[in-house]
C-alpha cells in the first residue's frame, strides 16, 4: 500500500488556492494542476475539462496528452457509455475503467486513446456547491489497472480543488458580464461603449461607424401605460437593432438611449 505523501498534498493545495484567490486564470490553474498531480503519480496522463450546459465536452487542460487528442472530444457530448468522463459526467458519479479496449463505455472512443498508449481511464465529476455537474477530472493509465490507494487520495484533493477554481470562475464570469451588460436587456453598456470607443478612437488606421439613437415619447409610454411595458418597449427595441446585421454591437445606454 502506497503511503499519504501528506507534505506534497499540503503544497499542492496551497499553491492551488493561492493562485484561484489571486485571480489567475482557470485554464492555468488547472494545467498547473494536471502537473503537480503528474509529478506526484508519474505513471499517469491528467485531464480536467469542462461540461458546458448543453451536456458537452471541452477539455481544459491535458499536458502531457497530444492537443489533437483534446481537439478530437472537443464538443462531444456525455452519456450513458461516452467514455469515462462523459459517463462520469451523465452519472455524476466517479467511473473506473480497468481496461479500455474491453468496455462498453469506451467502444466508439477506444481508437482515440489505444494508439496513445492508454489502457485504463477513471474519471470523477467536479461538482459544483449546488450538486451540478461542471467538469471532469481523470486519470489515464499506460496499463489495465484502477487506481491506487494513493491516487484515490491525490484525486480527491485535486477534485476539491477544481471545484473552487471552477466556482470561482464562474463567480468572475459572472461578476464581468454584469459589469459590461445592461441587466434590462442583456445588451453591452455603456461602460463597455466607453471602452470600446476609446479602443477604436486609439487604434492606428481604424474605421468605425457610430450611430446613436433614443426613442421618442418614452415618457408617455411610461406615464400612460406603466413602467413594465415601458421596460418591455426598451428590451423589444434592443432585440430589434441587435438584429441589425453581423459587425454591429449594440449598447444601451441608460433609458431609452441606445448606440
């Protein structure tokens, strides 16, 4: 039986926390992460990606893996026998598979792997605090066999550790798309018109086009008809010009102004 390395875990997390508390990005959190645990298991190929909300697959980080084997899965989506990861995805339960080229699991993905040299894949969905399924962290092995004492443990710790980075970047996402998006309409605001004007304003030999508008007798609307059908004329007026055409960008700009 292999013993706890509790000193290498002890490090790996704690660098693993520091660098999600001071704001790297996931995707280098998480192939920071593949390698800390490569090192520690020497005899396997790590994987974290990510399960968008239509149930598809999109591998984050696999270093020690060929990117074509990640562009291959890139999109896929997860099931009942997708694999490892889409299984374990499906389910929300971890999923060992001993032996690749023998199980059902693996029957329409096994050529993507076999000629790597991978024989035994477990997989364990990262969860996040709600009980959702956001991703997926597997170790592949060159050899049939599951895991062993020690490894369960490493996953274990690396598993937490993808579900707080993952959280945290979602928290971001969220936190950066309220900061540049109007809440009423879901349309870039003006902060993100600030920004993009003074962007195209500096650019060396940049061409743009700038049209503002703003509807007439919104107070009217308002007074007569109340505020939520005022709300609704706005939100309907933005779909409209959102629709202009690809290469525009649409802002509200606060009221009944748009550019």
């Amino acid at each position: 039986m292999q013993v706890r390395p509790e000193p290498e875990l002890s490090t790996l997390q704690n660098e693993i926390l520091e660098a999600v508390a001071t704001g790297i990005a996931f995707f280098e959190v998480a192939d920071t992460l593949c390698r800390r645990a490569e090192a520690l298991a020497p005899d396997i190929s790590c994987t974290i990606a990510a399960i968008d909300a239509e149930g598809l697959i999109h591998p984050i980080a696999g270093p020690s893996l060929p990117r074509s084997y990640g562009e291959a899965i890139d999109g896929l989506p997860i099931g009942p026998d997708a694999g490892s990861c889409g299984t374990a995805a499906y389910f929300g339960i971890p999923v060992e598979v001993t032996d690749i080229d023998a199980d059902y699991r693996w029957e329409r993905y096994k050529g993507l792997v076999l000629p790597l040299g991978l024989r035994a894949c477990w997989s364990s969905p990262i969860k996040s605090p709600e009980g959702r399924v956001g991703g997926t962290f597997a170790f592949y092995y060159r050899e049939p066999r599951g895991p062993s004492v020690m490894e369960r443990q490493l996953v274990d710790t690396c598993v937490h550790l993808c579900s707080i980075a993952m959280e945290r970047n979602e928290v971001s996402r969220r936190m950066q798309h309220l900061a540049y998006h109007d809440q009423l309409t879901g349309l870039s605001n003006r902060y993100a018109f600030d920004e993009a004007v003074a962007e195209n304003m500096t650019a060396p030999r940049q061409n743009f086009g700038l049209l503002m508008l703003d509807i007439d007798n919104m107070k009217e609307v308002n007074d007569n008809m109340g505020h939520s059908v005022g709300d609704g004329m706005i939100c309907e007026v933005g779909r409209r010009l959102a629709s202009a055409g690809a290469g525009v960008t649409v802002y509200r700009l606060g009221g009944d102004e748009f550019a």
